[in-house]
C-alpha cells in the first residue's frame, strides 16, 4: 500500500476514535449524523459519495476528497465517473480547486496499484 493512503487511513481511525473516546455527545452525534447520511435511501450511497466528493471539491479539504474517493472506489465507481464528478467539483470551484484535482487524481492512481497488487 502506498506510504499516503496507509498513513491517511491509519490517522483517520485513529484520531476518529480518540475524538469519540473524549465523549463529548455533541461530536458523538455529528460522527453519528455524518455517517448516517451517506447510508442508503432515496439516493444510493454511491451517488451521495459522489455528492460529497464535489462538495469536498469545491470546499478544498483535501482529507474530505481523499476519503470520498475512497469510499467511491469501495462502491465500486470507475475511474471515469469519478473523474467525472472530480470534473464538476472543478468546474464549480474553479482553477484554485486544480491542486486538490492533483492530489485526487494521485491517489486514484495509489488505489488502482493497491488492487493491482
């Protein structure tokens, strides 16, 4: 696995249950609202990470973009619709968004070695 994606994956579980062994409820319950809202409903949960991947675009959070492309690619989105959907991110964001555009597409790259691993 490439040294990017293990160090984002083990830092995100790691902090994510040391901030919920903190207890307070009021974070306790956004992680909860958060992860509830990608869940399927009328929307399956693909379409809403791809949601979530162009919000994340356009807000520029780089840790928000690398795990919703992660989790696209876990619901098994191409390369095509994610760039896609990177594409809008992109279009409504504009030019600031391209460096976040790079990284994205560099982990996709870093995911596609893993499975070919």
């Amino acid at each position: 696995m490439a040294q990017r994606l293990k160090e984002f994956r083990e830092f995100r579980e790691r902090m994510n249950q040391r901030i919920v062994e903190l207890g307070n409820l009021n974070i306790k319950r956004f992680f909860t609202l958060d992860g509830n809202a990608y869940d399927d409903g009328a929307l399956d949960a693909r379409t809403k990470e791809f949601a979530g991947l162009a919000a994340s675009c356009v807000l520029r959070c780089d840790d928000c973009i690398a795990y919703h492309v992660i989790r696209c690619k876990e619901l098994g989105a191409t390369n095509a619709q994610i760039l896609e959907v990177l594409n809008v991110g992109l279009i409504v964001g504009g030019s600031i968004v391209i460096p976040h555009l790079r990284r994205a597409v560099a982990l996709l790259d870093e995911l596609d070695a893993e499975g070919a691993a």
